[in-house]
C-alpha cells in the first residue's frame, strides 16, 4: 500500500470513523461510571453529614431529639441495647436497671416468676413505704429519658436529694407499688396479652389456656357486677397476670388530664383489689402509650404512673384482632411477627366483638408451642416492652 494510493485513503477513512466512534464511546462509558461511584460517595458522604450534624445538634443541647430518632442514630452506630443503657446511666446517674442475662438460673427455675406473683397477690406491693416512691421521681424528663424512667426502678443513688413533691401526691397517696430491682427479658419468650375483658369469651380463652398450660395476661376493663368479679377470680385462679388496663376505655375522658389519668386508674385499680385482693402493679394504656388521644398529657402521666412504681406495656406484635382480622389473617400474621422479635408481646382481646381471637386461639397455641416458643404471662419484674424505647 502506497502512500497516498486509492487504498491508503480507503484505510485512512476507516481508520478515522473507527476512532470517531469508539473513542467517544469508551469516554462516555469511563465518564459514566466515575461519576456514579462520585454520586454515590456524595450521596454517603451527606448520610453521614446528616447524622453528625444530627448528633452535633443533641450534644450541644440545640436539638432535644425524640427517643425514636435518638435511639435509632444509636443503633445505626452499631452499639448494642446493653452499651444504650451504659450510656444513658453514666449521664444520669444510674437509674436504669441492668439487663439480666437470659440465661441465668433464676430465671430457669423460674425463681422470679415466682417472685412476681407474690408481689402480686400485694404481699411485697404493700412493704412499699410511699416515702420510697416519691423519692423516685427525680429529676424533671426530657424525651430521651422519659422512654427509660417507667422503666427505672428506685436506686440508692438516685435517692440522694431531697424529692421533689408530686403535683399528684395527694390524689389516692396509697396508689402505689414497688418495682422489681432488676428486670428480666427472656428470649424467646411470647406473651399473649388480652385487653378489655372480662367478657362473654373469658372462660372461653381461659379454658384453651388452661388446656396447653399455658400463662398469658389480661389487661382489664372491669365493672362491678357479680359475673365481672367472678370472672376475674376465675383469671387469677388460673395463674394469669392481671393488669389494669382501665375503668371507662373513653380516650376524650381519661387522657384529658393528669388528674383524670388518675380517677380512672383507680376506680379500675380499686375493683381489681376488691374482686381478688391483687394489688395490679402493670397496666396498659388504652390506644398504647402513644396514641392520637394523649399527645399533651403521655408524658405527665407515664411519669406519675411511674412515681407510684407501676410499670406499662404496649406490644410489638398486633393481632389486629379488635381490626376485624379473621381467623386465617391472624393464623398467619401472628407466628409470623413473633418469629422476627427477640421477644413479644401479642396485643389481643377479650372482648365480645372479638370470637375470632377465641376461634384462632388454639390453634395459635399449638403453632407457637411445637415451634419452641416460651408462652408465659408478664411477671412483676418482667422488662416492659414499650413504643419509646430500646426494649421492645
Ligand atoms: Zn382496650
């Protein structure tokens, strides 16, 4: 091929368009791909931008975070539940109790089982001196440390100072409880909780329990008529935790203020004693301890609940129940939820509008005992399981 013969420019032309396209091409491909990876380390980049000024503004004191958002930039920094606790401790002094490990042999053998219950039946409730209790109220909650405080039982050293008065220390002075020294949080462990009984299905679900062994929790609405006082008899009778839940249900009344919190408790509280001589120390909020009625008061309340050394439970699993859900939505949702969770607390009612939790029930208890699961009720110095908060 000679210089500048008809063949030479034949190649010269192809040679020319071939570089025209593939070097643009090549180019474009490296271009793309260094200004993804730029994109996504940018995008990383501004995460954790995000976060630090996030946590900057908490330390500052510019930010009073919301426990949720604070717990959430805590475990997204990969410390553990136990390491929270530490942490929270050594800023305030030490007044959240430890985490005992599962595997102790106390709880084995079922010594603090046995514990709760008699602290139940109000034999240690009333070695409480209320003196005790008002001590326990401390310092005034941010948000942060109101998720911890019902759960924080009274400690030497958080009883250095003098206690500051309850505005509420003298609406029912004798309302209160003694909260275990230490919690338990067992693995493993389910807890099915009835709310708003008694009712016509109480023995019903009794009976099932009964019939598998069974321990569960009933958080309840009671009135005074015979059948209802009988009927709590027969729950307690059956090795069942009794819990308040409340006196009217009615979400406008009880969370209109601390005072009306308080009316309700106790008229629940009190019928609870005089049917069956237990002295409730767990309660649970109707609607939860979140919920559209009490943004104003939860706060207030959780934290005069917890002045009188009761404790409070929402759940982590919904049977969804009191929704409408029928037999095969809960067949199939229940042991599924529960099967994610260190541990759960099933939301379920004992309510006459609720026979399908009665149909479902056996055979849930079934599912859940062949797969292993630890069916208990809530003991006295079980860890609450709450929205706010690490424990759930
Ligand atoms: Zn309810």
């Amino acid at each position: 091929m000679r210089f500048g013969s008809v063949k030479f420019f034949k190649v010269l032309i192809k040679t020319v368009l071939a570089i025209a396209f593939f070097v643009p091409l090549v180019l474009c491909v490296i271009f793309g791909v260094v200004l993804y990876n730029t994109n996504s380390e940018l995008e990383r980049v501004r995460g954790e931008n995000e976060r630090l000024t996030f946590a900057a503004e908490i330390l500052t004191g510019e930010r009073i975070p919301d426990v949720e958002s604070f717990y959430g930039l805590y475990s997204s920094s990969g410390h553990s539940d136990e390491e929270l606790i530490e942490y929270i401790n050594s800023k305030h002094g030490g007044s959240l109790p430890a985490i005992s490990p599962t595997d102790t042999p106390s709880v084995e053998t079922g010594v603090t089982g046995e514990t709760g219950e008699a602290a139940q039946t109000g034999e240690t409730g009333q070695a409480g001196n209320p003196a005790d209790n008002s001590e326990t109220t401390a310092e005034p909650l941010n948000t942060a440390e109101t998720a911890a405080a019902p759960t924080a039982p009274e400690t030497t050293e958080t009883a250095a100072g003098p206690a500051p008065e309850s505005a509420y220390a003298a609406l029912y002075p004798d309302m209160t409880v003694t909260p275990p020294e230490e919690y338990v949080r067992e693995e493993g462990t389910v807890y099915l909780t009835f709310d708003d009984g008694p009712s016509d299905n109480t023995y019903s679900i009794l009976a099932y329990l009964k019939q598998y062994n069974v321990k569960a929790t009933f958080f309840v609405v009671p009135r005074r008529t015979e059948y209802c006082y009988e009927t709590l008899r027969a729950i307690a009778a059956g090795g069942h935790t009794i819990g308040v839940h409340s006196a009217t249900h009615e979400y406008d009344k009880i969370y209109a203020s601390v005072e009306a919190y308080l009316d309700d408790f106790h008229e629940a509280w009190e019928m609870i004693y005089e049917a069956t001589g237990i002295r409730a120390e767990l309660f649970r909020f109707p609607g939860g301890s979140k919920n559209d009625f009490n943004e104003a008061t939860r706060d207030a309340i959780a934290e005069e609940m917890t002045r009188r050394g009761f404790r409070f439970f929402d759940w982590n699993v919904d049977s969804n129940d009191a929704g409408g859900a029928n037999w095969t939505q809960m067949y199939n949702s229940i042991p599924k939820d529960i099967s994610g969770n260190y541990r759960s607390v099933v939301l379920m009612h004992d309510s006459a509008t609720t026979k399908n939790t009665v149909w479902v029930l056996e055979d849930i208890l079934k599912l859940l005992i062949a797969e292993g699961y630890k069916l208990d009720s809530i003991h006295s110095d079980t860890q609450p399981v709450q929205f706010i908060g690490p424990f759930a």
